[in-house]
C-alpha cells in the first residue's frame, strides 16, 4: 500500500481524526523515555474500541505493516520507538475504568488508562491495586502489563505480574481472544495472560484487563534513615529483611542522587549524607508503628546518622516524593541520562553498589545510583552526553561490565523496565541461547510474519553486527 492508501484505509476505521501523518505529529512519536533511540513512524492512529484495534491489525497483517503498541511512552527500554517505521498503536482514546467488582475484588480497565487513576478509583472504595511504578502519573496499565513494571510496593505486594487476572487481546492477524478471568483459580490450559506480562507488545496488543485488588491498607508510616556510609546502609536492609519485617517500601539513593533531589525539590534532606533509606510499613496503625520503630533501630544500630519518622500524611507523602522525583531530578543535570536497572539478589546489594562506583571511576563516568533496595533492584544511572561519541563508548562499556556482574552475582539485566530494543544486546547473556531460541519460536507461534513490535527483545540487525557490546 502507499502511504496515501494507508492513510485512507487507516481514517476509514478510526475516522480521519484519529490518524496522525503529518512530519511533525509524527516526530512526537519517534522516540520514549529511552535516550539513544529514535524512528519516524509512518502512521500514528488512536483506536476507539477492540472492534477498530482488530480491523487495523488485520489491515497491517494483510500487508505485513509493523505495528507498535504505545501507552504514555515513558518506557526506559526503547520499546516503542518504531524502528522498523509502520503504524503506531496509541490508546489515549481507550482510557476508561469499565468496572470495579467489589464482590470478586477485580477491576475492568481499558489499556489506556493512567495507572495513578486506577489508584484514585479503587482507593475511594476502600479498595488498593499495589503495582505504583516511579511514572505512575503518567503511565498506562497497558504499558505496565506490556513492560511487566514494577514499582515501589514490589517488595511487600510485588509487582504487576502479579495483578493482572485476565487480559482481552487482539492477535496479530486481528483476532480477538479472552485470557483468564474472575476465578482465583483456574488451570484451564496455558497461563497466557502471564505470558503477555512483559511481552514488551511483541506477542499481541492488550485491549482489556481485569485486575486483582486487595483492601486497602488501614494506615502507613513513613520514615528516612541518613548514613556516612553506603555499606551502613546496605547492611540496614539485610537486617531489616533478616529481622522478618516486610516494609511495604525500602527504597536507596545514594549521595550524589540526594544531592540531585534536593536541588530539585528542595525537600529540606541534608545533602552531606553518603546514602539514604526511605522505609514505609502499611496495615493495622499499630503494626506500622511497631514495625517502623523496628526499622529505625535496625538503622540506627547499622550505623544511621539521623531517622526521621514522618508525623503526618503530608510528611509521608514528601518523603516518598524525595524518591519519585529521582529520575527527574538528576534529568536536569547531563543532556543525556542512561538510566539502567540492573538487579541482583538483595543479599548482593552492597557488592553491586560497590561494583558500580568502581566501575564509574574506571571509567570517569558520573553514576549516580538508586533503587527498590528490598528487591535488589538497582538503578545506576549515568550522566552523559550523546554528542560526545568517545564518551558514550565509555558508557556502553561501563554498563556492559555492570550487566555482567549482576549475572554473575546471580542477578538479571533489567528487573523492572523490560528488554525492548536497548538491553536485547544482554538477553542471551542472561538466559541462554536454548531458551532465547524458545522465545523466538513463541513469537513466531504468535505473530508469524513478525509486524508487532519488530527489533524488541530479540534486537535489531545492526544489534546483532555489532555484536553483544549492543
Ligand atoms: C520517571 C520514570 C519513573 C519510572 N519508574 C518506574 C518504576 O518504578 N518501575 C518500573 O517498572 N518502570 C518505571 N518506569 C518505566 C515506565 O514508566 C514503565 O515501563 C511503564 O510501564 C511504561 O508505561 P507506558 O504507558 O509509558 O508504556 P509505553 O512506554 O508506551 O510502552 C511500554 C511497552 O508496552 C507496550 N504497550 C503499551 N500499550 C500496550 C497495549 N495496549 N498492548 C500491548 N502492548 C502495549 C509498548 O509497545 C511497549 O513495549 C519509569 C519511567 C519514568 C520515565
């Protein structure tokens, strides 16, 4: 087909509204949250209903067009930028919360809708969804079903692979099937819908979710322990865990993102200290508080410098803000932000951390480095600058040597963000050539001309001439 056909075709299923094609609409699109990678699409269309995303799959699967998923675009893994071109699937337009089943604790969502309203709305019930990834504000439950996100709460709740009950999906030919459902249990056939979780939009498009909702804690405390040194801090969260208390957050910054944040948001944290744990423990108020004591001694006993135990709702929620506004505070710094999440068992954490800034030094990189320290999942996060060629080898190096430690200590190459097209270099580094050669046949069981999300996961061609260094 012609571009011009496309366009027709395409207006004559969304309505000429809905289909961008103009250079500049289409440039918005080109790339995410993901430095490094950008692609013009040919077409971006915003589909109404599963009827409209089905005829379009089944336009682009007669004509073997690359289709790719799109949510808020604010995945760390460039999996949406369209590097094989095609049409750009957006939901902003399927965007509504379709049911909250307070019987059978479920809710019915469009994959479009923003995952802090899905809090909102189930929360004015009494009800909770746990998974509250750092860009809640802005991401989708589409692309936190596709990214398999994670988020703060991971530790205590886990993350979204565990909430997701069932999922309606359109098939690349633009069929449209039904996976799971309201039954706690059910071992009807394959678990398809633990397959889509973190299928990175490659295997099929999300249209429908059903989600698993828990009471909504009673209350929470909130506390934010300082310390000189970083392994003080380490050896707090091993014996946090070790003393069976499960904190409903345990999140790190190191000195050099404290020090980011606060000439952020200026949050009144002092900036001399050389890490930082915010801890938060949720349920009955006199569990929380037993618990957040317990948590305070442990650190104090690790070596903190200073606790802070929030007095009120305000103060929690400007202690928990200290560790959203990360990513974003240390944006403003370099022109280029790397940001990575490597992961290793919790127990490695102080060698990980270690082996990070070692590195940063061999290299002369700036790595800041923060994270969900109760799960292992690390964020080194390296300020650069893409302009500078020589710099951005140093960059790609450093990492490679990162993804490799996590693997040997017995850790992954992303924990939270998916592979998309930037960590697919590592993927069989992480998992083998037996399993990665399985993982192309399920793609191919699924979409066997290969038109969604082309290059994700399994790399590019000029991925694989470049070889493993990406
Ligand atoms: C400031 C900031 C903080 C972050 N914090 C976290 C964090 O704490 N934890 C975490 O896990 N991630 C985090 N992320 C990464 C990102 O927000 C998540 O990956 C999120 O799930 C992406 O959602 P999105 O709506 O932006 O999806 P997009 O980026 O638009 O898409 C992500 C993937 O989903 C696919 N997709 C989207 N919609 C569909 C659909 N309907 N059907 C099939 N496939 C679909 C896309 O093709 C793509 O592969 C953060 C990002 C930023 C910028």
């Amino acid at each position: 087909v012609t571009p011009q056909q496309l366009r027709e075709q395409l207006a004559a299923i969304v309505g000429p509204d809905h289909v961008l094609t103009a250079p500049d609409e289409l440039v918005a699109y080109s790339y995410d949250a993901t430095p490094l990678f950008q692609a013009v699409p040919d077409a971006v269309v915003q589909p109404g209903s599963t009827a409209e995303v089905a005829a379009i799959l089944r336009l682009c699967h007669q004509h073997r067009i690359p289709v790719v998923p799109r949510g808020s675009g604010t995945n760390l893994s460039a999996s949406t930028t369209p590097i094989a071109g095609g049409v750009v699937l957006n939901f902003a337009r399927m965007n509504r919360i379709l049911e909250i089943d307070e019987e059978n604790l479920t809710c019915t969502v469009e994959p479009g809708v923003i995952t802090g309203e899905v809090h909102r709305a189930v929360e004015a019930k009494g009800l909770f969804y746990p998974p509250d990834p750092g860009s809640m504000h802005i991401s989708t439950i589409g692309g936190n079903i596709a990214q398999g996100a994670g988020g703060l709460r991971g530790l205590k709740y886990g993350v979204t692979r565990d909430y997701v009950m069932g999922l309606e999906l359109v098939l690349a030919d633009g069929t449209v099937i039904e996976t799971g459902g309201k039954n706690v249990k059910d071992v009807a056939g394959y678990d398809l819908t633990r397959l889509m979780v973190g299928s990175g939009g490659t295997l099929a498009v999300v249209t429908k979710a059903l989600l698993k909702l828990v009471p909504k804690p009673a209350a929470r405390r909130v506390a934010l322990a300082l310390f000189d040194e970083l392994d003080d801090a380490a050896r707090a969260v091993s014996r946090i865990i070790a003393h069976k208390i499960i904190p409903a957050t345990l999140e790190f910054l190191d000195q050099a993102t404290l020090r980011a944040v606060e000439d952020f948001a200026r949050i009144g944290l002092p900036t001399d200290a050389g890490a930082v744990l915010i801890m938060e423990q949720d349920g009955h108020p006199a569990v929380c508080a037993e618990d957040v004591e317990a948590m305070a001694r442990l650190c104090r006993e690790e070596g903190a410098t200073r606790v802070e135990v929030a007095a009120s709702e305000a103060e929690a929620q400007k202690l928990l803000e200290a560790r959203r506004v990360a990513l974003s505070a240390l944006a403003r710094r370099s022109p280029t932000l790397v940001l990575e999440d490597a992961t290793v068992p919790r127990s490695r954490l102080a060698e990980m951390v270690r082996f990070i800034q070692e590195v940063a030094t061999r290299y002369d990189l700036e790595i800041c480095t923060f994270g969900h320290a109760g799960d292992g999942n690390l964020h080194p996060t390296c300020m650069a600058d893409e302009r500078n060629k020589e710099q951005m080898e140093r960059v790609h190096a450093a990492f490679g040597e990162i993804f490799a430690e996590a693997i040997r200590l017995g850790g992954t190459i992303t924990g939270e963000h998916g592979v998309g097209v930037a960590k697919a270099p590592y993927l069989e580094a992480r998992i083998g050539p037996e399993a990665l050669a399985l993982m192309r046949r399920i793609k191919a069981a699924f979409d066997p001309h290969g038109i969604l999300n082309p290059g994700k996961i399994f790399g590019t061609e000029a991925q694989a001439e470049r070889g493993s260094a990406g």
